[in-house]
C-alpha cells in the first residue's frame, strides 16, 4: 500500500472512531437540559445518517443544527418518559436495600423495563432522523414496529451495554459513545423504516 493510500485509509478509519465520540459531545451539551434527552437523541441519529449516507463530517454542529426541529414535536414524549424512568430508578434503588425472595425477581424486572425503554428510545431517535417531517405519533409507531424483529433489538441493547462497558476507560467515554454506538448500529441494521 502506497504511503498516501495508507494516510487515507488512517483518516477514515480515524474518522470511525472521532465522528461518533462529537455526536456524542453534541448529545450531551443538549442533554443538559434534563427533559431534552430525547430531542438530543434524535438531532444525534439525524447527524450520524447524514454523516453514514451523506458523507456530512460537521456531526456536532449537525446535531445542534437538528435539535431545534425535534424539540417541539419529542418534548411531551421526553417528559413523560424521564418521569417513568425516575420512577424506574427510584424503585430500582429502592429494592437494592431491600433484602428477600420478592427483591430480586421484582428487581431483575424493573432492569428488564429500563432495557426495553432504552430499546425503544433508541428506535424512536432512529425513526425520527429517518423521517423528520413525519411527527411523533409516526415515530412512535415505527418505533413499536422495531419491535417486531427481537434480534436487532437484543443487538441494539447489547451495543448499548459494551458501549458503556468497554468506553468506561476513556475520560468521558461512556457519555461520548453510549449514546452514539447503539444509534450508528441501529442505522446499520435499518432501524427506523416506516
């Protein structure tokens, strides 16, 4: 391999792993927000597809640009699962200091929620950066359909899980990649189609 092609295949490769980590950084300054978690999560899909299919590399100003057309419509959305997710960790921390046989089986079943609604999330921010002008409800609805076909989902979950996993050696890097790694392989596997 010649010294320039090998300089380009470097960059690229480099690429894989920068674009994801400033989606991510994108992510999390609009996340501050607390409730708008869900409208980042979108405008960070919307600049991973433009970036896998468009070839578009400003993925963190991408995703500042995006956020405002998924604030409005995600919001109500956002805040109604922030508050079950609230709920879900409070009953989780709730049932770690409890000891006994009914602890543990209603333990591992609010984790399996949290699962399930990180799935979903996931498939909603993926729908949404697939077709912007379609609205929630359709989100939500193609979002249910991912449903359909477990063996993404498991993935989706699983990339979510090792993201988190093996990233915790990076300053940052559970925050950075988290988020961004279950998008990119949700794009990947078709995640988002009506």
């Amino acid at each position: 391999m010649s010294g320039r092609r090998w300089d380009q295949a470097m960059v690229r490769w480099l690429g894989y792993a920068t674009v994801p980590a400033f989606a991510g950084a994108g992510f999390c300054l609009l996340a501050l927000g607390v409730v708008t978690w869900l409208p980042a999560l979108a405008a960070a899909a919307a600049a991973l597809r433009a970036w896998r299919e468009e070839g578009e590399h400003r993925v963190f100003t991408g995703v500042l640009r995006a956020f405002p057309g998924y604030l409005r419509p995600l919001l109500p959305h956002a805040l109604a699962s922030t508050a079950a997710m609230a709920l879900l960790g409070a009953n989780v921390l709730f049932l770690l200091r409890r000891p006994g046989e009914l602890a543990g089986p209603l333990l591992w079943g609010q984790l399996g929620v949290l699962a399930v609604a990180l799935v979903y999330h996931v498939h909603l921010a993926v729908a949404a950066a697939r077709a912007p002008g379609a609205g929630a409800r359709a989100w939500a609805l193609t979002a249910l359909r991912g449903f359909g076909a477990p063996g993404p989902s498991l993935a989706i979950l699983g990339a979510a899980v090792a993201a988190g996993i093996l990233t915790i050696v990076l300053p940052f890097g559970p925050l950075l990649y988290g988020p961004t790694v279950p998008l990119l392989l949700a794009l990947h596997l078709g995640a988002g189609r009506g």
